[in-house]
C-alpha cells in the first residue's frame, strides 16, 4: 500500500512537471503539488498516527475538525459529555493517559451536578498520600491449584477476527509491561495473543479452538492448549452482555483463511456462534463442565461469564453450588451497556441487565448461599475511568475488565464501523492495508500507559476519600444527588424538596 502511494505520488508530480516545465502552469501551482506529495511521503511512514498512515492527507480533515475547531464539534455534532456510547470527554482522557500526557481539564466540570442523578465520591478532610504499588487480587478457589495474581483493571474479551492482528499484539505486549491479563474473547488463542502476556483463554459456544469438525467441546485440544505458559485462567462465556442469547457473529468479510484454521471453520462464511452450549442444557450439567475444564486445565482458574437475565436461574445454579461444593473459582458478570463488533439493535438496546444492578445481585446472592468469599467477581462492561473502577468494586466486585477503554489505548476512534472491515485506524478490520497502518509498538506503550495511569488515579481517588486500599472500598465512599436533600431536610426542614 505504502509503495503504491510511493509511485502514484511519482507519476503524477512527473506529469505535473511538463506543463510546468512548458510554462503553461504557473510554477507555484507544481510547487504546492510537490509539497503536499512529501507531506503525504512522510504521513505514510510516519508511526504515531494510525489515521495519518492510512489516509495520508485526507486524515487531516479529521484532525482540523477535531482538534482545530472544537466548537464545530460540540455545538453542531456532539457535545463533549453526550456522545454514545461513549462521551467524547472520556475518550479524549484514555487517549490522554494512553500517550502519557497531562489529564486534567480545564474550567471546572462540563456536567450537571446540581440534579438528583449526581453520583459523586465522599472525600475527607483527612486525605492521604496515593499509595504508588498496584494493587493486585489472587483468583483461586479451594480446588485450584494454580492460583493467579490479578490486577484490578485488564483487558476484556476481544477475539482475533474481531480485532485485527496488529491490534492484538499490541494488547499483549502491553499487558507484559504493565502486568495485567489479556482476555482473547471466544474466537481462540492466535499466534497474535502469544506474544508473551498473561491470557484469560476464554471458551464460548462454539468451542473455537478446541472443537470437533461437528462443533461439539474437544477434549484433547483443549487440554493441549490450556497447558501452554501463558494460559494464568478459563473462562466459560455463557453469554456477553452486548447480545445475551444471541452467540458471537464473526462476519463473512473478516473470516479469512486464517482466522478459520485459528477456530476450526470453513473460510469466508459468515460465523454464527451458538445461543447456548451443546456440552450442558442445565445447572448439574454447567458445573460438571467447570469441573471438567478444571481438571483437564491442570488445575488452573475456572470462570464463567454471564449477563443477568432470568435471575431465578442464576438462584438455581448458587443452590446447586452450595449443594454439591462444585463451583468456578470466578464470575465475570457483563452488563447489557457492553459492546460488540456485531449485534442486531434490538439485542443491544433491548435485553439483559446493566451491569450495576447485575453485579448487586450477583453479589448478594452468593453472599446469601454462603458463596461469596469462595468466589471472586469480575465486573466488565464501559469501565475506563478511575471512578468507575471504584464503583464497581463498591458494589462487589473485586477486579474490572474492559474492552472498549483498551481500543481507544490503541487507536479506535469511535467510527462505529466495527462489522463492515472498514476499521479506518486499523483496530477492528482485517483489510491489510488498514492492518499496516496500527504501529504495535507504539499502541502497546499505550495500553501499557493508559492501565498505570488509570490505576494509579484509582489509588489517588482513594486518598482523597480517607482510604489505604482497595480493601476499603464500600458504598459509603459515594452519595447521589437525593441524599444531599434528605440530609437538608434533616437538619432544615422545608429548606429542600424533591420536586
């Protein structure tokens, strides 16, 4: 792609020079032309910006809209705290801690506090100094022999085929330097995630990866691939919270000759993963299967990822857990706000529980069945700034996943093109030329960044609040906007009312 620019550029300033040379176009024309030409030149080879090497010129439009004028973007688009799925405020910080420079803003919040759904942290007076060592939380029940050390925040489940091969390594080899886990979604372990960083092999229904020619589990191939070093857990995907029910879609366009002999498919079809597993169709049956994957794992953790629906089937799977003592050693709960490559609307908007309110109860029912300090929480689902982390652990979780945070550390821009192999930065497309464009050594200093800097500003929202660590963390560290009323009208009656 680089060589066709290289030679197109060539030929036309050649063609340009004659009439030139002839005087019949005046000679600055030529010379603007030219200038142009190196600029493209140098944009091409250039490797700090995906958009500019794969859209020498024409990026600059993106750029000049973006960065220049501003205001054209929040008065006549998008306002910088409005944009979907995410703001366009929370982008510019992942894109800020990612490139490790400053991320304060400036003139005081853009939201509205001043209402009743403002939900905000409790500081002290007595604030402390951050505390610089990460926190980090060991996974592992009673039956895993092979415990893993866990940082609070890490890469969700992101699937070559999904995501391009650049942008994957760029995941991993961030994740080396910064010491968290890289969760390879269901499509299966690549050449891409084993680049060195610890993996979550995540198993969905379509066993990709470890499957037989007819899509049923594979035994033997699954115990070969568990063993490898980078394996630290599994995880069982039940369902994803951005289309509960409805399986992985894997478009025809991306499913390229490689990715099929990655999952074990026919090349060039489009892949529809299962609604649910052909190993189990019950409560008995899911955790005999868990059993199964920890044995044949050596021993390793054991999750299962699931969004909240029927809540009565979740309270079955608890009571049978607290029955016969068979259980994972982690559940990762999604929420219906997660996000997908590819997803009919009407499972995207329409079905599943957001995750706050699926992590309380996940939460709480195992603490009814006696379950809860025998099983680490996962919460996943639009979790990139500091103080979401925090909420989430509030509210029972003991680390955090994220997928989408983790795509803007690398590049994506919210272009919101993810099914149609379009990706223009390179980040979820399999079209090479876009592919070339993602410099992975640069986006996985990024995604190293982004996680310590998002990290750290956790243990900094922690001293602000009075706090050591994380272990600390509880409800009582956030009020809502309600609660600042009846606390006025506790001690001024009539000063406040909820209308």
């Amino acid at each position: 792609m680089r060589t066709k620019y290289l030679v197109s550029g060539l030929i036309i300033l050649i063609l340009l020079f004659i009439p030139t040379y002839l005087q019949i176009f005046p000679t600055w024309i030529f010379a603007i032309i030219a200038a142009l030409y190196v600029l493209g030149i140098y944009n091409v080879f250039q490797t700090k910006h995906t958009i500019l090497r794969n859209f020498p010129l024409l990026g600059y439009f993106r750029y000049l809209f973006e960065f220049i004028s501003p205001e054209i973007q929040q008065y006549f688009i998008e306002t910088s705290t409005e944009g979907r799925p995410f703001s366009r405020n929370h982008r510019s910080l992942v894109y800020r801690r990612a490139k490790n420079v400053s991320d304060t803003v400036a003139f005081g919040t853009q939201n509205e506090l001043d209402n009743m759904d403002y939900e905000g942290l409790r500081h002290s007076i007595y604030a402390k100094e951050p505390k610089h060592e990460l926190p980090r939380v060991v996974i592992g029940g009673s039956k895993c022999e092979k415990p893993y050390s866990a940082s609070i925040y890490n890469i969700s489940a992101m699937s070559f085929g999904a995501l391009s091969k650049n942008a994957i390594m760029a995941l991993n080899k961030g994740a080396i330097k910064g010491q968290f886990y890289h969760n390879t979604g269901e499509g299966g372990i690549s050449p891409y995630h084993l680049q060195g960083g610890d993996l979550v092999w995540q198993i969905g229904t379509g066993y990709f990866g470890c499957r037989t020619d007819d899509g049923r589990f594979n035994p033997e191939t699954f115990k070969e691939k568990a063993a490898l070093p980078e394996i630290k857990m599994i995880e069982l995907k039940i369902s994803q919270g951005a289309k509960p029910g409805h399986g992985g879609v894997l478009p025809a366009i991306k499913n390229t000759e490689e990715i099929a002999a990655i999952r074990h498919i026919k090349p060039g079809t489009t892949v529809l993963s299962p609604p649910g597993h052909k190993e189990f169709n019950d409560a008995m049956g899911l955790l005999e299967f868990i059993e199964k994957l920890r044995e044949l794992s050596g021993g390793k953790p054991i999750g299962m990822k699931l969004c909240i629906g029927r809540t009565e089937e979740f309270r079955e799977i608890c009571e049978l857990m607290e029955k016969t003592g068979m259980m994972p050693d982690y559940i990762t709960v999604d929420g219906a706000e997660g996000g997908t490559g590819a997803a009919p609307l009407e499972f995207s908007d329409s079905v599943g529980m957001p995750l706050q309110p699926g992590l309380i109860f996940v939460n709480n029912t195992l603490k009814k069945y006696g379950l809860r300090d025998k099983i680490n929480l996962v919460a996943s689902g639009k979790i990139v700034t500091a103080e979401s982390i925090l909420k989430n652990l509030a509210l029972g979780a003991d680390i955090c996943n994220s997928a989408r945070g983790f795509m803007f550390a690398v590049g994506c821009i919210q272009a919101l093109r993810c099914n149609t192999n379009n990706c223009p930065t390179g980040v979820a497309t399999q079209e090479e030329g876009l592919v070339k464009g993602l410099v992975v050594s640069d986006k996985a200093e990024r995604v190293f960044n982004f996680h310590n800097n998002t990290v750290y500003a956790v243990m900094e929202l922690l001293a602000a609040c009075g706090k050591d660590s994380i272990e600390e963390v509880d409800m009582d560290m956030f009020v809502r906007g309600d609660e600042f009323v009846n606390l006025a009208n506790k001690y001024y009656p009539d000063s406040f009312t909820m209308d």
